[in-house]
C-alpha cells in the first residue's frame, strides 16, 4: 500500500478504534452513499497496520481492552498484506506491550513502543521508501485474499519549474476527454482536472475534479475511470477562500491519496482511500457501484502522527 508520510503540512469506455472489518454502516456525511448488494464487507477480515523500519515486520495497534481489534477473533486469522499494489503473506508473532517511551503517534519511529497485535512478513520484506516517518500497509484474511486481487496504480508525481504535474500525451488526452464528459454530466464548468494516478496499461485511472463554484457551493469529485465508464464520488462544499474542504486549502480541492486498488472476480471493484490531514491520516473504503457511484463502506480508520 503506497501509504508513505513524511510529517508535513484516448478512448473511453465508458477507522479512530475502529481498525477492523468494514461493516455494512456508514458515517452521516455518507448519507447519500446507500449499501451496494454487490459486496457483502462482513464477509472479509480487514485491518489496517503500520510497519517497522525494515519493513519485517507490521503492527496493529491496540493498546487498551476498550480498543482491542481482535476482542473476539483470532490473530492469526490475519494471513496476508497489501502494500503498493503487491500481496505479502504474513503470519501472527504476538502481542506487544506499550512502552512507556511512546509518544501516542501511530508512526513507523514509534512502532516498538506502541501496543498490539505484531505480524511479520514469512519470506520478504516490504520495499519500503527511505526517510518517511509512517509506512500504513492493508491486512487481510485469506478469503479477501483469494477473492480480490491487488492491482498496481501509479501516482502521477514529477513537476515541472511551476510546481504543475507533467502528464505523458496520453495521460493529457484522457485528461482532457475526462473534462468533456464530465461538463456534460452535470452541465457544469470544470475549474480543474488531474490525473492522480493510473495503472501502466491505462485500464483504470483516477482523477480530482474542481468545478467553479455556483456562488458559494463547490464541488469537488473522485472520478475513477474504468472499462465500464466512471464511479464518482461527489464531495460538496461550502466555498471559503482559506478553508473549503480541510483547513487552510485555501479553496482548492485535493482528492483523497489511492492506498489500493482490488478487483474481484466477479467484477467488483474496490477502491482504498486515505484523507491525509495536518497531524493525522483517515482511511476509507469504496465500491465502484453500478449506478456510476463510489459508495462508502465502514467507519473511518484514523491514525494520529502529529509532529512533536
């Protein structure tokens, strides 16, 4: 799972405590995103955890009876991690005290001293990047695992003097068939549309997309782009020139980092989704539903990493 922090602020077709299961609930923003009868989230064993240093071996962090993720299942039923995109099979070591030397933030620096549940990779380690303070990875059972498979999104990070993201002819092409279709979707003006990520073969992409605002309602939407047309999620907003969508973005819209992209084999699609804010990260799952909707699942996983 592409999930790395340093602590700082062409043609179409068309969770706080909570760190376990997703569940068929959803938070009151969500509202409009009813459950899909396609995917049943009880069914799967999902957790989020963080990783050590050397990318051995990974945490998830319990540190309390009241927050105790595997109050009434079995560690060991966890047996497998997602990490940018790849599959690691892992197996259960044991529990892990909090020292009193930790600092309260679920960071990587801070991983011998937290509490929880420890697992370590059987045959590998994970191919981590240098110098970040938090690496989260995915945790699953095996039925998730033999249900989906992972698929490898790149991020669309190089930049040119400006600071603008420098996209490849074809990238700019379906960039800018995005922007036609979706003008004519909601009958609307586009401010802006980027590429955030896409896999190599350029099956599936992801874009953030601004539209001018209508007074004082903005409209920022995830559009993820796939062989059968687009899952949207529709985030609105009240306009505010320093705070619209998170605090200072000074009107601008970001959508959320891609963590993981799955596909099962029945055809559905699942989409993890990280908020990152100034001194935590907040996951959230998405189906791509068949009415043309990204529709939410479970409640959200928050870390705090707060700078000291």
């Amino acid at each position: 799972m592409a999930c790395a922090h340093k602590n700082e602020d062409a043609s179409r077709s068309a969770i706080d405590s909570s760190l376990l299961t997703i569940v068929d609930s959803i938070n009151d923003e969500h509202d409009d995103n009813d459950v899909a009868d396609a995917f049943i989230p009880s069914d799967y064993l999902l957790v989020i955890a963080i990783s050590s240093e050397d990318g051995r071996r990974l945490l998830v962090v319990s540190e309390t009876d009241e927050d105790d993720v595997f109050a009434d299942i079995r560690p060991d039923a966890v047996t497998t991690c997602f990490y940018n995109g790849q599959l690691y099979p892992v197996r259960y070591v044991g529990k892990q005290k909090e020292s009193d030397e930790s600092t309260g933030r679920v960071t990587t620096q801070n991983f011998k001293n937290l509490g929880g549940y420890v697992y370590e990779l059987i045959s590998s380690k994970l191919p981590l990047e240098e110098d970040n303070d938090v690496y989260y990875v995915l945790l699953s059972d095996r039925k998730f695992a033999d249900d989906f498979s992972p698929v490898k999104m790149e991020e669309y990070v190089d930049q040119d003097d400006e600071g603008n993201i420098v996209y490849d002819d074809y990238a700019t092409r379906r960039i800018e068939q995005t922007r036609g279709d979706l003008v004519k979707r909601y009958g609307r003006k586009i401010k802006t549309v980027e590429a955030v990520s896409a896999t190599s073969d350029g099956e599936y992409f992801v874009y953030s997309v601004q539209f001018e605002n209508k007074g004082t309602e903005a409209l920022g939407l995830v559009a993820l782009e796939t062989p059968d047309g687009y899952s949207i999620l529709e985030e609105p907003a009240e306009y505010d020139e320093i705070s619209t969508w998170r605090v200072d973005d000074e009107g601008y819209y970001a959508a959320p980092h891609v963590v993981e992209f799955f596909r099962k084999y029945d055809g559905v699609r699942l989409i993890l989704l990280e908020r990152i804010g100034a001194e935590g990260s907040n996951f959230e799952f998405y189906i791509s539903h068949e009415d043309g909707k990204l529709k939410r699942y479970g409640r959200d996983w928050y870390f705090y990493f707060a700078p000291i």
